[in-house]
C-alpha cells in the first residue's frame, strides 16, 4: 500500500514531521504550504528534502527507492530545492506533467515525479493521458463538522471507477481516509491512501 503524507500548513513544523515520515518508510511527502511565500517556502523546501533522505539503518538514500517528496509549488523553486517533484491541482489552467518535466530539465535537476490532485473522472483521464505519475482522488468520503455533512464524498463505487480509468498512474484515495477504512479503498483499487490528520496518528498503516 503506497500513502502519501500531506503537511498541515503550519510551517516549519513540517521539518520533524517528515523526518518522522521518512523513518516510518511513506513513500510520498507532499509539503502544502499555501501561507508560505516563495523565500520562505523555497527554505523549507530545501529543510524539508535534506530530512526525508537522511539515511536509516540499513537502507539506501531515500533519493533513491525511499521517501520521495513533492511540492505544491512552483517547479522551479522545486528543482532549485532539491525537491523530487511537484503536486498539480487538475485544473484546466495548471500546468502539465510534460511542461514541469521541461521546467525541471531546463534547470539541470533530475526527471521529476509529478502528482495530480483529481475530483472528476475526466479530471481523472486527463491527468492520467497527460503523464501524471501519481493522482490523488477524493474526496473519498464524506466530511462532517459538529455531525453535519460540509464535503459530501464521492464515495468507494466512484474511486473503483477513478482507479480504473488510469491507466498508467496509481490513484491514492484522498479524502475522510482513516486506517480503519483504508482496506475499503484497496478494494475498491486504490493503490494507496492520502490524507493529513491520517497521519498525526501514531500507527502508519
């Protein structure tokens, strides 16, 4: 099971989180921090990097094989950090896989892995045409504030049918994932789980 940890917005706190992380083995850390301008966000980027391939007994460089982190982010402050690649939202506006690839080669830095957060089915089919190597979908199930729906969900028959649609890039099942549900996303054919709060808790998956 592939899980990908998304940072809570809240900083510099991101550094001990991804360490933590990356000791635990999760194969994706998505640093999100939309409050961040581009100084700041390019320091923590580069702190966030050296803690996620900070080697653990017995294993390789996290570069290669381990924690891959991706930013959510411009790609050239990306590459520019060290960062293994970057996460798109699936708007129609964003750039695409192919144009971040460019971005990254112009600038010297390694071939990226490029996320795509995906709501639609043809959000689905064009992230995954397009050459993503990862997409996000959700959310999976409903969210709720003081017992009332405020993000309904799209629910496990929709998931299959995302996980199904693409073809070459795994799908993570976003949204309302705990580790209690996240056998029902496997079945459904998720090849993973993604979330924030899922992975404050102390058990990983």
């Amino acid at each position: 099971m592939l899980r990908c940890a998304i940072t809570r917005g809240e900083g510099w706190t991101a550094v001990p989180q991804a360490r933590r992380w990356a000791a635990a083995g999760v194969e994706f850390v998505q640093l999100r921090e939309k409050h961040l301008g581009a100084e700041e966000l390019g320091r923590l980027a580069c702190a966030v990097a050296r803690a996620v391939r900070r080697r653990r007994p017995g294993q390789e460089d996290a570069s290669r094989g381990g924690t891959r982190l991706l930013l959510n982010g411009p790609a050239e402050l990306a590459a520019r950090a060290g960062v293994d690649g970057v996460h798109l939202t699936a708007r129609k506006d964003e750039a695409t896989p192919a144009e971040i690839r460019r971005r990254f080669a112009l600038l010297g830095a390694p071939p990226p892995l490029v996320g795509v957060s995906c709501h639609t089915l043809e959000q689905v089919r064009r992230a995954d045409d397009g050459g993503a190597d990862l997409i996000l979908f959700g959310p999976v199930f409903e969210k709720r504030v003081a017992g009332v729906v405020v993000v309904p969900g799209a629910g496990l028959e929709l998931l299959h049918a995302a996980c199904s649609a693409a073809v070459a890039a795994p799908v993570l099942a976003l949204g309302g994932v705990t580790w209690s549900n996240a056998a029902s996303c496997l079945e459904a054919g998720a090849a993973g789980v993604a979330g924030i709060r899922l992975f404050d808790e102390d058990r990983l998956g």
